[in-house]
C-alpha cells in the first residue's frame, strides 16, 4: 500500500512540474525594451557626446614620418650607395588604422630630392617598443 501511494505521489509531483514548466515556457513574454526615436537619440547624444566617441588614430607628425621614411630608405637593399642617400622629402597626408598588423598607414607624397617630382604613395608607420617610429615602404 505504501508502494502506491509513493508512486502517486511522483506522479502527481511529474505532473504539477510539467504542467508549470509548460506554463512558463508558453507565457508571454515581458517587454523590457522600447524603442527611441531618432530625435530621441540625437537629442541624447548632442546633450553628452561621450556616448558615441570618435575613434581617433595615433599618427607619427610630419617630422618623425620624414624621419622614420628617411631611415627605411637608408636601410632598403635596393639602396646602391649608402654614402650618397637623396635628399628625401615628404609631406603627409590622411592617416588611418592599417588594415593588416599595427599601426596605421598614410597617404604621403614623397620627393627623392628637390628638383624630382612628387611620388603619390601609402607608407605604413608603426610605434617602436621605444616610442620611436617605424616606416615601412613597400
């Protein structure tokens, strides 16, 4: 006798257990979220623009690019004669985050010397562990 009422028991415990399980999985849910306006969001963000910063990309100035171009070209195996380097000069232009390792790259606009013609070309800067900046020339 006490075997059957055990057994009623689970069995009715399986039953309310399932029946409150379905209970939850089938309700509706609640909604917590709602919708801004797009006023709504531009009103936000003009009050604090914190919340949505500009990204911003650390770039060598002109004088540590022109540095940096001058000690990779020196350094180039295609230089013949190391004792008689150009006068280099180059003028930076847009810089961005470089899509492959770090650093970023820039349009820079490249002379070989003073009377050549400017050479239009990306050149990739990257931080030294020494703070000092590196060119990378392609």
């Amino acid at each position: 006798m006490q075997q059957n009422a055990i057994i009623a028991i689970a069995a009715t415990l399986g039953l309310v257990a399932g029946a409150g399980g379905t209970y939850i999985a089938t309700s509706e849910p609640k909604v917590e979220a709602q919708a801004i306006s797009k006023a709504e969001l531009v009103a936000a963000i003009s009050a604090d623009p914190s919340l949505c910063p500009i990204p911003t990309v650390e770039a060598p100035t002109e004088a540590e690019a022109l540095a940096a171009y001058r000690k990779a070209h020196a350094a180039s195996p295609l230089v013949w004669d190391r004792n008689n380097l150009p006068e280099i000069s180059l003028a930076l232009g847009k810089c961005d985050k470089a899509g492959a390792g770090p650093g970023v790259a820039c349009m820079t606009s490249v002379k070989m010397g003073p009377e050549a013609r400017p050479i239009d070309r990306i050149v990739g800067f990257a931080k030294s562990a020494s703070g000092e900046w590196i060119a990378t020339i392609n």
